[in-house]
C-alpha cells in the first residue's frame, strides 16, 4: 500500500531565513510558487536532498504546522471519505496530518 515517503511539510513564519537555513544542511530549491488551496494563498518553497524533500510553507491562513506526505499505490478503504482525486488528507488518532498522494505501481 505505501510506497515511500514522499516529503515532510513546514509552516514557517520567514520563509528567505528558513531556506537559508535549509540549504545550509544541504538541501536544494527546486521549486518555489504561490498556490491557492480553497481560498488560502501558500507561499511554497520545496527543497531536496538525496534522501528526500522538503515543504516549507508560509501563510497567514490556518494551517496545520507540520504533515507528512505518502505516495501509494491503493488507497485505504479507512480513508476513503477524506479523499479529493489521486489525493488524500486527513488526521491520524492523535491529530497528527498526513497527506497521500496515489501513484503508479
């Protein structure tokens, strides 16, 4: 069912410190973008590294402080209600977030 962590994402407060911060560890910008979800602007700088990416996040909107992404092959019949497409979002029991994102086999 999973395949891989996908990567982990930050709410940040200043984003230019944070991702100098990050590059200084070693990760890499590969993307940088201002998106729309459901009426909240997020500022988003992913970043990568050998072993995986980086989300970090900046908004004036609620949003949650952390969550993990997960790419998978099929979806939990568990899950079934919190999906929107190929992706998934919901809480685990303690209130954690986590995103799925399904993909190929």
């Amino acid at each position: 069912m999973i395949k891989n962590i996908r990567h982990i994402g930050i709410k940040v407060k200043n984003l230019p410190k944070m991702i100098t911060f990050y590059r200084n560890l070693g990760f890499q910008v590969f993307s940088h973008t201002t998106e729309n979800w459901g009426g909240r602007e997020l500022e988003i700088c992913k970043l990568k590294t050998d072993f995986g990416m980086l989300e970090l996040i900046k908004t004036k909107s609620k949003w949650p402080q952390y969550h993990s992404c997960w790419s998978v092959r099929k979806f939990p019949e568990m899950i079934s209600a919190a999906r929107k497409g190929d992706t998934a979002y919901f809480k685990d029991p303690e209130g954690n977030y986590i995103e799925m994102v399904k993909v190929a086999s």
